[in-house]
C-alpha cells in the first residue's frame, strides 16, 4: 500500500503563482529576482499556517535556478531545481531554531557560510521561527547579518514579530504574511477536492475555510479528516457534525423568533441547542456574528463583507429585508454586553435566556407576552381644575441630551401642586420602545419611589394601554423646624446614595436653610449641582411635603464659590491637627520627641 501524504504536504506549493492569498508578496519576490535587486536578508512574518516557509524555499529555489521563465519563475528542470526537488541541494539549508537557538548553533551557521558555493550561485539560509533564539544568539548572529559575503542569503521567518531584536529587524526586508480570505481557502480546497475525485458540497468547503480562521494549513488539515470521516462524498451536514459548528439554519430560526416576538419558541430554539451540546456563549456569540452578516446585507455596498457561500448570502440579503438597521445596531450591543458577562454569571443558562428575551421585546415590544396579567380594578377618571403641561415623549433614536429639553427652572406653587393632573397624549412611538431602554441615572429615578413604593402620592410609570387617575393631594400646614427639615433631609440623601452618587454628594454637601415662608434654600458649590437639584426638583419636593406634612414647602437652589469651611480630616497631618487643637499638650509631646506623624 502507497505511504499516505497529507494534503497540505502534497499539494503544497512549488511556485510563486501556486502561493495562495499572498499576491503582493510573491509579486514583488518575482520582480525583485528579475531585476537582480535581492536583498541580503528577508523576515517573513505573519500567522501560523499562510505561506512564510513555503515562500522561502520557493524563494531559495528560484534565485538559484539555472533559466528562468520570462515571469520569473523556476524552470524546474535544470540541475539546480532538481537537486531542490529531491531535497539533495548544497545551497539551501534551513535550521529550526525552536530546537537550535543556542550560540553554538548560530556559530557553527556563521562557519558554514564563510565557504563559498560549489555549484550555483547563492547559498540560502532558512531559519524557521527566528524568535526562538536567545539573546545571546541573535547578537552572535548580528555582524555576520549585517556584513554578509555576496552569495550568501538569509530568510527568517516568525510568527512573533515583536520577540524580534529591532537590530535584527533593521536589517532586513520585512514582508507581513496575511490571513487568507475565506473564498480563496474554499477556492483551494474545491481544487483538492477535485485533484482527489472527492465530491464537496460549496457550503462544507466554506464552513471549513471559516473553521480554518485564515490558515490554509489547518484547513487542509481538516480536509483530511473529514475525508477519512465521510469517504468520497463531503457534504455540509457531515462538516458541522465533525467539526461541532453550530448550523446557520439554527442562527435564522431563533431570528425569526426574536423578529416576531416569540418568546416561548425562542427559548424551546435554545434548549435544543443546548441539548445538542453547544456551550452557551458559542451561541451568543454566533448570535451576535450572525446579526453583524444581517447588517451589512442591508447595503449593496457591504455584501462583499459576507464569508459565506452563494446558497447562504441570499439567505442572508431575504432574511436582512425584515430587519430594521436600528434594531440589529441594539441588538448587537445587547449581545455584545451579555458575552462579555457571560463568564462572570452563576446562573449562565438564565443569563442567555435573559439576553433572548431582550432581544425579542427590543424586536417587537407589542407582542404577546408568555405570561397574562390578571385583570385589575376599573380605574375611573376624575375631574381637575387645573390641567399642568407635559412635555411629550422623545423618540429613543435620538440622543439623550436631545431628548431633555432645557427650560427654565418652574416656580411651585401649593395651588398647583394641590390641583389634580390630566394626562397628555403620550407619542405611540414613544411608548413602543421597550422599557429597557438605557437611561442616564439622575433622570429616570423616582426619589419617592425609592422612599415609599407604596405611597398613592408618588410618580409611577403607567402600564401600556391603561387609563392614568391621579389622586389630589389633601392640604396639609404642620409647622417644622429645621431640626426637623435636616432629619428629613439626610433621610433622602439616605435613599438615593446607592442609585443616585451625584444627587447624594448635592445633598450632602451642605446644610439647607429654612426660612419663614416654608422656603428651603439649598447652596451648591457649581452649575453641575443645580442641574442635579433641577433634575430632581419635582420628587425632592414631593418627598419634602410628605415627610413634613405641608404642602407650602418650596425649594430654592444658590450658587457659591465660597468653600465649605468645616470637613472632615482625612491625611494624617489632618487628623493629628485636629487632634492638637483640642489637646495642645500633644503637640508639645510630638516636638519634644522629635516624632513624625505617621498612622
């Protein structure tokens, strides 16, 4: 029986124009060999398995061949080339220095190339992972790079570039090897594939060539184990089966169910997944790669982007026509958060089923909802004398800044506040957006919400659809002191500390003052502290009404630049001086002693 020889051996290349997906490179070799202007010394460089040996020793073969074809190309025939072929050349010699980095090996090279050539015009050295010398080494090896005899060619190739001395770098042509695009990998393996007599489906080839990740030689390496797998026949379901790729029909089916709002099926999508044994954040992260394809299939221009085969890219351009660029833009940012925290959850299957029915209410807020509330009461609406005017709700597209609108700062009244509230009509696209939607954190909070979710007093969020009823706040004139008024007052710095650290420093800065007419004056040290009491201002009077029984208690915000004069130590130094201030006598210990002050 004929010995086995590995694909990527077998068909490797033995030529310039053979060299798959590094056109650039090979072209300027060519040119460089026809005009006589080859270097002293080469470094090919790039990632594992896209052409850096194969490039040298086609390099090392051409440069000392015999007749060379009018494209610059080995003949292949004269006694060079043959010696070449048959792995006997005096002039080539390559070195491992994974297992020869040491400065005896380097030594005995420099030896060698002081004799010239017998036969032929150059002698070639190759030296395969170059970064593996020692430092040691590579100085050994630095004047022999530099100052090289004429026939004497060097050839170094890396996959780790910045383990490189610059010395070394500084002396030689650089070529940065490529990874190798999806469609030429499937190009080459159709070749393979047909040179074998093997008959490949086109999409097994891509998800091969996918698979490979730009190395032809691990994806001719996966050839041959699929072939010993399925024999002469290759198709696309034995390829993902073999190779544990999730199928792309799972990626269309479970978007399908995100874009209709279907939870329930969304999630039996995921359990089947996870039966089949794929991990979770493979899912999640195919997910998100496969909402990135969707939305470059929304433009013409950006089709080309698609590593996928024919059969799929029109999968791809019908599936992208029901999409809408605003949700796929959302949804990716949705999964990329949740494949960042999928690592850190406990519960990691409720994390992704978290992430999928984000995504389905981000799809379609109005769809049916897996659970159904149970009918409440009959809300009824009650008459109001004064109507207060609210500003309608912003589209989300728009930025948040946009959405706020500046306004001066409103004058309260009790007489207002006591009068009942109708609700304006709220913008429907406004009110389709989900509820998740991100916000930044002074504005979307509700002081008295956090205070006391109970309270009818308090703001909360209507339900879609349903009738709003606001209840009229009974008048209320109990006298309070400022004793009082502070109590209350580090009570709702208390609630907000942990949602709200901008609001909370505001209030806790300074003291508020009482004055005769229930007016509380608050002082804050810059323009960025009002904006956070004006933010707020509705709930902080609300909250203050409530907690001090009057209805007449107002706010009122100052600027100063005046610096808050007691605070409390924090250094050493200030520690010991407030210390002394009280106990002078410790001062007088310190310095007598000649001690420093260090706790």
């Amino acid at each position: 029986m004929d010995s086995f020889i590995v694909s990527a051996r077998k068909y490797r290349p033995a030529s310039f124009a053979t060299v798959v997906g590094q056109d650039s490179i090979t072209n300027t070799l060519k040119n460089a060999i026809r005009n006589q202007q080859i270097a002293q010394a080469f470094l090919f460089t790039g990632p594992r398995g896209v052409g850096k040996t194969t490039c040298a020793r086609i390099m090392a073969k051409t440069i000392n061949c015999e007749s060379l074809t009018p494209e610059g190309e080995a003949c292949n025939s004269c006694p060079s080339c043959v010696s070449f072929a048959k792995s006997s050349s005096f002039n080539i010699y390559e070195l491992d220095a994974a297992s020869n980095n040491s400065v005896d090996d380097i030594r005995n090279l420099v030896d060698q190339v002081r004799i010239p050539p017998q036969a032929g015009r150059y002698k070639v050295y190759i030296i395969d992972e170059v970064h593996m010398l020692s430092q040691a080494a590579f100085n050994a090896f630095l004047k022999t790079l530099e100052e090289p005899p004429a026939y004497a060619k060097f050839i170094l190739a890396t996959t780790e570039k910045h383990k490189i001395m610059p010395t070394i770098l500084s002396r030689c042509q650089i070529f940065d090897f490529r990874r190798i695009g999806v469609e030429d990998i499937a190009t080459h393996l159709a070749f393979v594939a047909r040179s074998e007599q093997i008959e490949a489906e086109p999409d097994a080839l891509h998800v091969i060539a996918q698979k490979a990740d730009g190395a032809l030689r691990d994806a001719l390496s996966m050839f041959d184990q699929l072939v010993s797998f399925a024999g002469n026949s290759l198709t696309y379901k034995q390829v993902i089966e073999n190779l544990n790729v999730l199928d792309h029909d799972y990626y269309f089916k479970i978007t399908d169910s995100i874009l209709a709002g279907d939870i329930s099926t969304t999630l039996l999508t995921l359990n089947e997944i996870i039966d089949n044994g794929f991990e979770g954040q493979y899912l999640i992260t195919g997910l998100g790669q496969h909402l990135r394809d969707l939305l470059v299939s929304q433009d013409k221009e950006t089709v080309k982007l698609l590593d996928t085969s024919a059969n799929i890219r029109n999968l791809y351009l019908q599936q992208a026509s029901r999409c809408n660029p605003g949700f796929l833009l959302k949804a990716l940012d949705t999964c990329n958060d949740y494949d960042i925290n999928y690592r850190i959850s406990n519960n990691k299957r409720l994390h992704l089923e978290i992430a999928l029915m984000q995504l389905c209410m981000l799809a379609n807020p109005e769809a049916p909802s897996m659970i159904k509330a149970a009918p409440g009461p009959e809300i009824t609406r009650q008459a109001a004398p004064v109507q207060k005017p609210v500003t309608p709700v912003a589209p989300v597209d728009k930025p948040l800044a946009e959405i706020r609108p500046e306004i001066p700062a409103p004058v309260v009244s009790p007489q207002a506040e006591k009068a009942e509230i109708k609700p304006s009509p709220v913008n429907p696209q406004a009110a389709s957006q989900p509820k998740n939607t991100p916000t930044q954190s002074y504005s979307g909070m509700n002081i008295g919400n956090l205070m006391n979710p109970g309270s009818k007093n308090l703001v909360t969020e209507p339900a879609a659809g349903a009738e709003i009823v606001e209840t009229e706040m009974p008048v209320m004139s109990e006298v309070f002191t400022q004793a009082d008024l502070e109590r209350v007052w580090t009570e709702m710095a208390g609630v907000v500390a942990q949602k709200l650290p901008n609001l909370y420093t505001t209030l806790t800065c300074r003291v508020p003052v009482l004055h005769d007419d229930n007016r509380i004056v608050i002082t804050v040290d810059n323009k960025i502290q009002e904006g956070e009491v004006f933010n707020n201002r509705p709930e902080i009077v609300k909250f203050l009404r409530s907690k001090l029984s009057n209805t007449s208690v107002s706010i009122e915000t100052v600027v100063t630049d005046k610096p808050v004069e007691e605070r409390r130590p924090y250094t050493d130094t200030e520690k010991f001086e407030a210390i002394a201030r009280n106990a002078p006598d410790i001062r007088k210990l310190k310095d007598q002693l000649n001690l420093d002050i260090e706790m």
